[in-house]
C-alpha cells in the first residue's frame, strides 16, 4: 500500500526537517521545497494529499501556493505555518481558503492532530457519492428546494472542508445550529464531539470555569478537577450560539484561546492543548454590535473568518408547503397526519414568520390540536393578526425608554398570545432566552398582570 504524500514548503532548512521525520514517522512520504517556485514545480508534477506552507517564502508567500492549489488541485486541503502572534496573516490564509493554520515555533501535537484532520478529507468526494446514491439517514436534513436553500446547502458542503471558523447569521428559528451540525458531520471531524452552547444561558461568574474547566481546589465547591467546553470538545467541534451574549472580559479570554489554540483552567498554572474547530451564531447583527462598542472587533474577525447567513422562511416560501408536510408527519410519528386545505396554504403563503422554522413548527403543533377534522382549517392556525396601526404613532412624543418599553411590551404580548401563553415557546419565537424573557416581563410588569388575571 502506497503512503501518503504530503508537501512541505519552508525556507528553513531545520524547519523542514522537523516537519518531515514528523511525518515520516506518521508513516506518510514528505516531499519539501524551499521556495514558492520549487513547491509549483512540485505540485504541476503530482497531486498531494496535503500541503504544508510558511507564510512567507524568498519569492513570494504561502497565498500564492494557495491560490495554485485553489486553482489545479481544489480537493487538496493546505495548511499555513504563521510566525507566532501574525494572526492577520492566519486570518487572511483562512479567507483565502486555507484547510487550517500552524503557529511558530510548530507543536508537534497539534500538527499532528491537523495532518490526521486533513487526511479524512481525502476521502471526502469519494463518501460525497455514496452518500448522493444514498441519503444517510443519520445526517439531519435542511429541507427545500428553493434556489436559496439550495445554494446555503452547497456553501455548507463547501465550508465543511475546511477548519476555519464560521459564523453563521441569521433571524431566530432559522435553523443555525442545525447547519453547523451539518458542517461538523459532513468535515473532518465528523468522528468527533459536536459541544453546542448557549453563551446567554451562563451567568457571567462561571463563564470561565464553564469555557475552560477548573483544577480542585480552585474555590468553594472544585472538589474535583473538570473539564470545560473546549476540553469536552477537543477533537470536535465548539457551537458558540448567541456568542453576542458574551460579556466584555469573557470574550477577551475565548480571543486567546482560539489564536493560541489552548486554554488553563481555573486554578491551574499551565497551559494545556485543545483541537476545536469554532462555529458561533448570532441573530443580532454582530458588525453592528462591534460597532456599539458590545463586541471585541478584534474577536469578530477571528470568528467572522468564513460567514454563513441562513434564509429567512419569508425569503423560500415556496419551501412551506414541502416543510409544512414533513413537519406535520414527525409530529405524528405512527398516525397518520392531517392534511392541510388549500385556504390554509394561502393563509401560511401570506404569513411572514418572525419565528421562522420554529415557528411554523409551533403553529402547526397547535392547529393539529385545534382541529376538529382531518383537514387543517385556516382558523386552526391561529395566526397573529398584524394591525395596520403603526406603533411608532402610538408612542410619539413619549421620553425614549418609555417609547422602548411600550414596544417591547407589544412584542411580548403578541408572542405570548400567539403561543397560547407559553413562554418557553414565546421566548424561542423572540430569539431570547426563557430567562431573559421572564426578567423582561417582570420588569414591565406583564408578570403581575398575567397572575392577577389567572387568579
């Protein structure tokens, strides 16, 4: 059985050497170059299943070989090797497509554990067409066939590739932990663990023990050592959701920890390793929070190196029919689901849907409870009646925060009534937290309101 090759192109000669006994040792063949004309040459010669580049070369940068690769050999994965602390250099290889990126001086470990990542990928086109001849059932599925969601499958297929970090936008309900579900699942690290977390739902005083683990002893209550996200995601993938929510001093911490790709633990004295691939989602407007002063510009870029913006259901409605039937026929699992009648397709064809997917998923589970037939009714949808009186009317000459609470205010009452006074639903339709949603109510006294009328 032939080795693997893999193509290692630096101007030092030790750094040369090093890469190739380590690879060597891996088992794979190392060809190196010293110079960006020596690496063509190679590479217009054979095909590799991994490149290994320095930045900056004699004549010319590891871009160029990027950009021949990208170009001749687009299935080949390459790596950059950066100077330490050049993190605009890693970010500008990243956009530009690179696999992943190596920092000076090069830990052996995480080289390795990068060239392992890259190899799997070599059987990527190969599993792409069994999986085309046959759907995998374990792979969650992003339905439709509008052209938008046709095109957000393929980047996610593409994006899948690599090792950059992702960020993906969009409103609530939109479906973005599920499409960096796919991305893990369809990557490298497919094998390894997928760690979602709801940066909002921490409180800000166990951030750090949270992200990062703690040592025993470390305070009141460490009787053990234990391990964070990252730990519990090395080897994988880390969702950040809602990182918007991230306070000032934490995002400064997560920013050293995803350049230096290690972390310590609360109450630990060294450094240790971690092999995560970043994935964060937001439905706030990050740029805009950057600019508010709320975000780390600095971490925004390091985040915001590959973007993914996923579709609004206003923006397929063509798709709802097709959603609508799946949807109805995984919630009744072994009964056979209700059908919809032509006016109630009209009624969900003119609905725009704040709460996306979610909530077409939530109006569906209700009307299915409504319905006194085995046809959905357009009155089993319940769907919230849009007033033609615009609120901004209603509050003029009111002091801003009273302008700010009023319109909160009817936004939280027409999510709560839309989900029948659910607030857990309620909460997911306003893209905020069951938490802040209840915070949110007690301070604009619609709590007090709802329990003096239920009582």
């Amino acid at each position: 059985m032939s080795k693997s090759q893999v193509l290692v192109v630096d101007d030092e000669a030790d750094i040369r050497e090093l890469l190739g006994m380590t690879l060597n040792r891996m088992g794979l063949d190392a060809h190196c170059a010293g110079t960006t004309s020596e690496a063509l040459a190679l590479l217009a010669r054979q095909t590799y299943e991994l490149c290994l580049t320095d930045m900056r070369l004699p004549d010319g940068d590891g871009l160029a070989v990027l950009a021949y690769v990208a170009k001749h050999h687009p299935n080949m994965p390459v790596a950059v090797i950066t100077a330490h602390g050049s993190a605009e250099n890693a970010v500008a290889a990243l956009k530009a497509g690179a696999f992943d990126y190596l920092a000076k001086p090069v830990s052996l470990n995480q080289l390795r554990a990068l060239v392992r990542s890259a190899l799997k990928l070599s059987s990527a086109p190969r599993r792409a067409a069994e999986e085309d001849a046959q759907e995998d059932p374990a792979l969650p599925v992003l339905m439709g066939n509008s052209q938008v969601m046709q095109a957000t499958r393929a980047l996610i297929d593409r994006f899948a590739r690599s090792q950059a970090p992702i960020h993906i936008c969009g409103e609530s309900g939109s479906g973005k932990e599920l499409a960096a579900r796919l991305v893990h699942l369809k990557g490298s690290r497919r094998d390894g663990p997928f760690v979602a977390v709801n940066c909002g739902a921490i409180p800000e005083t166990l951030m750090e023990s949270e992200f990062f683990g703690y040592r025993k002893g470390a305070f009141t209550g460490a009787l053990t050592d234990r391990d964070g996200f990252f730990q519990a995601a090395n080897g994988g993938t880390l969702f950040l959701d809602e990182v918007a929510d991230l306070p000032l001093q934490m995002q400064v911490k997560l920013l050293r920890a995803i350049q230096e790709k290690k972390v310590r633990k609360v109450g630990a004295i060294s450094e240790e390793p971690v092999d995560v691939r970043i994935i964060s989602a937001t439905h706030r407007n990050l740029a805009g929070e950057v600019k508010g002063g709320a975000f780390r510009q600095d971490l925004y870029y390091r985040l915001n190196v590959i973007e993914l913006k996923m579709p609004s259901l206003r923006e397929m409605r063509e798709d709802i029919p097709l959603l609508a039937a799946a949807i109805l026929k995984r919630q009744r699992a072994g009964s056979e689901s209700p059908t919809l009648s032509a006016d109630t397709h009209m009624e969900l064809a003119r609905y725009d849907f704040p709460g996306n997917v979610r909530e077409l998923e939530n109006i569906l589970e209700r009307a299915v409870a409504l319905a006194s037939a085995d046809e959905i009714a357009p009155e089993d949808l319940q769907l919230a009646s849009r007033p033609v009186t615009d609120e901004a009317t209603r509050v003029e000459g009111l002091p801003l925060q009273e302008r700010l609470d009023a319109i909160e205010r009817k936004a939280i009452l027409e999510a709560l009534e839309r989900t029948h006074y659910n607030r857990t639903a309620a909460a997911k339709i306003l893209g905020i937290t069951f938490r802040a949603l209840r915070y949110r109510m007690e301070r604009l006294g619609i709590k007090d309101e709802l329990d003096a009328k239920n009582s």
